[in-house]
C-alpha cells in the first residue's frame, strides 16, 4: 500500500473507533481499545483492525457468551491481546554541537537518550527533548541540571552539564495520560544542530501512520528499525503510570528488540526524516511511545526542520572531523540524486530502507553469508575508493564474483528475508540499479544513469 492509502485506511478507523470502543467495552475483561495491524500466529499481517486489550487471553470454549469477543465490528475484523507491562527504558561519547540520539543523565545515575532538540513557542528559546522518567529520575525536579553524556557534580565544580530542566510532564494520580515527556533549556553558548546522530536532519513532524517503516537512535541499541503496529492503544508501564493514544512499534524481522534500557528520550521517525512519536518504554518485544503531537501541545513546542531552524554554535574544544570516504559517498549519492525525479526516486528508496538492509547483513545469518559470500563488503570498499578517487575504476570482477551477481544474488536474498515495503522496492528498482552497476565503473557515472533511468519507477512512500 502506498503511504496515502495507509493514512486513509488509518484515518477510517479512526472514525469508526469511538463506536466500535463504545460496543467492545460493554464485554467484560475488556480494558482497553486501539487500532493498528492485526497479528496472527504472533506474526503482523498487513490487515488493519480494532485491537481489543484483556488481561488475559482465554480460548473461546472457556468463556462466557458475554465475554466472547466478536470477530468483526462495524466491517473491520478485531484481534485480541493481551495486556503487556511495558518496561519503561531508563538506563558514552560526548557530543559537542548537542543532536538528537546521544546519551543524557541527571547525575543520579539514571540514563537516557537526548530525542531533539526543540523549539518553545513562547519564547523562541530552544530546547532538549526527552522523557521525564529520564530527566526527573530520582528526585531531580525544574531548576535542576542534566548532563551529556552525564552530569557529574563535586564540591568544586559541575561536568557535562548542557542546561537546565525546564518542565515535565508524567500520569500521576492513578488518572491514565498522554506523555512521559521533559524539556531542558540549554545553557548559553551550547551548540546545537537540528539532527539525529546516524539518521541525518530531521524534516519536522507528522502522525505516525500503522504499518509504516520508522528508525530511531537510542543512547543503548543505537539505530533500529520497526513497523508502527498501532496508533492509538492504551499501555501500561511497569512503574504505576497508565496511558492512552500510544504508539507501539515491533522490530524488523531478524532484529530482537526495536529498543531497550537507555533508550528512553529517542524520537522515533518515519522514512522522510520526520517525527512521529517519542520512545518511552519497550520489552523483548514491542515499544511504546507518545504520539508527538501529544507531545508538542503538553510542552508548547516545535520540532522545526532543518539544520537552519535550531542554531549552531560550533564548540572550538571539539572540532568537527573531516568527512569519511563512506560520508563522501553519501553525500554525493544525495546531491547528485536529487537533481531528477527518477533519481529522487531512487534516492528515496535508499532513505527509507538502507538501515533495514544494515540490520539484516548484521543480524539475519542467510543475508550477512549472501553478503559475505558474494563480495558484498570488497566491492563497497571499491565504490568508497572511487568516491575519493575520480581515477579509480571499480571493478567488474572480485575473486570470481561479478558486480551483477553480487547485486542479483542481494535483490534475492533481500526479497526472501525483508519487509512487504522492501520486497515492493526491490522489484520496483533492482534492474534498473544492477543496469548502472554494470554499465560504468565510477560512481558518478552509475549516479547519472540513476538519474536519467526510464526504468527507475517512482516508488510511491
């Protein structure tokens, strides 16, 4: 499905949810009612319904008449699940300017992850985004300080402080809510650029949308890639709050967990870079985040696109590296793909699933031996050196293995073991890919085949 047919689909069940919530928790044992992906056999189907929470599940034959959950209401089929106690994520580089997904802490011990930076309406000054149970962790309230990558006080003095907590928010009282949330106020002259570490410049917000692929970078499992499950379910954390309208998030095939200890505070974002929710707690399976509108009105904030939106104030205690071979590649596949809209098509399909592939070589043993098997990590040395080196021809050939089977054998292995949106890719996009390789041995010449390929479908996000 296209990314407009998911939202319409999404925005559908949105409006039949009140009513199908109004019959469904009429049942006994019902305690909660979401919208999302339906799962079968404890695998996700593409199928979208009513997810009806109990505490327990029960076979059919054990219940009551008037506990048994209807397969369809109002036209769309339920799926019954069972309750989960979310862990919330709390668990070390220094990063000077400040980005989203590096390491904060308080200075109790409790860590976390800095999600991104932000900007108050109110007042134009621009903040750190992440969690409560990360900022106010044991005891720490407005006025305090928080640290990157901590905060380490003595009686002398204060390292690695970046600014000061400026607001939370939290369900207290037994009374279920929206956001585990906090800002902090950077103090003067704390450099800061509008990006995530390892995913790039962030370009704003929108909803998140059920079986849509979304990234996020966390201080402890680093970038992960997931499938938004649903949208609007009630969870349940393990430390007493309850909440409503969250976002839940399964990994990838092969990859074991989307998020873990320490991750808390990370924003999660979908394949153009833009926000769509904030992590607040996982298990060994699913997360659970706020959606980030509920997040923008409880703090009175914007998420702006852009690296020109939020300063930059350039530490001269850290200087920036120069770019690596891998960043010049990078740079120049996105510069020079942009210029058309074949190669923008191209382009996009290298945003959205380049990390799923890096999980996949990294984690699934059938795609890393077809990887290493087939030459995959020598032929890349090769397109980094012709990056660098306008006089360097990538080969055709390595110990026996031509770029073409390379490529091939990949679209293959990739099509067996990927997601439903990565196989579509592939079959939109793998001839006219393995048509470039083939034909020329610099990168700007495959570059520029890419960009004026007839073949190259745009493939619709």
């Amino acid at each position: 499905m296209t990314r407009d047919e998911l939202i319409a689909r999404q925005e559908r069940l949105q409006q039949l949810r009140p009513q199908a919530e109004e019959i469904l928790m009429k049942i006994p044992g019902v305690i909660g009612i979401g919208i999302g992906l339906k799962e079968t056999n404890n695998a996700l189907t593409d199928e979208g319904a009513f997810r009806v929470y109990v505490d327990r599940k029960k076979a059919r034959t054990d219940l009551p008449a008037d506990q048994v959950i209807p397969d369809e209401v109002l036209g769309v089929k339920t799926d019954v699940i069972e309750m989960d106690i979310t862990e919330p994520t709390a668990d070390e580089s220094e990063y000077r300017p400040l980005k989203g997904g590096i390491q904060i802490g308080n200075g109790t011990g409790a860590l976390g992850t800095l999600g991104c930076l932000a900007r108050r309406t109110s007042d134009g000054a621009t903040v750190a985004l992440s969690n409560h149970h990360v900022m106010f962790a044991l005891g720490k309230g407005v006025g305090d300080e928080i640290g990157q990558p901590n905060l380490s006080e003595s009686c002398c003095c204060t390292c690695g402080d970046i600014g000061t907590i400026a607001a939370g928010s939290i369900p207290t009282g037994g009374v279920a809510g929206r956001v585990d949330g906090a800002i902090a106020t950077l103090k003067s002259g704390m450099g800061s650029v509008q990006e995530i570490n390892l995913i790039g410049v962030i370009a704003g917000t929108t909803q998140a949308i059920f079986g849509e692929t979304v990234r996020k970078v966390g201080r402890t499992t680093g970038l992960t890639t997931g499938t938004v499950t649903a949208v609007s379910d009630p969870a349940s954390s393990s430390s007493g709050p309850t909440y409503v309208n969250q976002v839940r998030v399964a990994p990838v095939a092969g990859v074991p967990k989307f998020s873990d200890n320490g991750d808390s505070g990370s924003v999660i974002v979908n394949a153009s870079n833009q926000v769509v929710a904030l992590l607040w707690g996982g298990n060994t399976g699913p997360s659970v985040a706020n959606n980030i509108a509920d997040v923008l009105a409880a703090f009175g904030i914007t998420i702006p696109a852009g690296v020109a939106v939020v300063d930059f104030v350039q530490d001269t205690s850290s200087p920036i590296e120069p770019p690596t071979d891998r960043e010049i590649l990078l740079r120049r596949v996105q510069r020079t793909l942009r210029q058309t809209e074949p190669g923008q098509a191209v382009l996009n399909v290298v945003q959205e699933f380049r990390f799923e592939v890096m999980q996949l070589i990294q984690n699934n043993r059938a795609v890393g031996a077809t990887w290493q098997r087939k030459q995959g990590p020598a032929f890349l040395a090769a397109f980094f050196r012709s990056a660098k080196e306008p006089h360097y021809r990538i080969p055709q050939e390595i110990d026996g293995v031509s770029i073409q089977n390379l490529l091939m054998s990949m679209a293959t292995i990739l099509d067996e073991h990927g997601s439903p949106r990565l196989r579509q890719a592939i079959s939109h996009h793998a001839i006219a890919i393995v048509e470039a390789a083939t034909k020329h041995d610099k990168v700007d010449g495959i570059l520029e085949q890419l960009t004026n390929n007839a073949h190259a479908v745009a493939f619709n996000n």
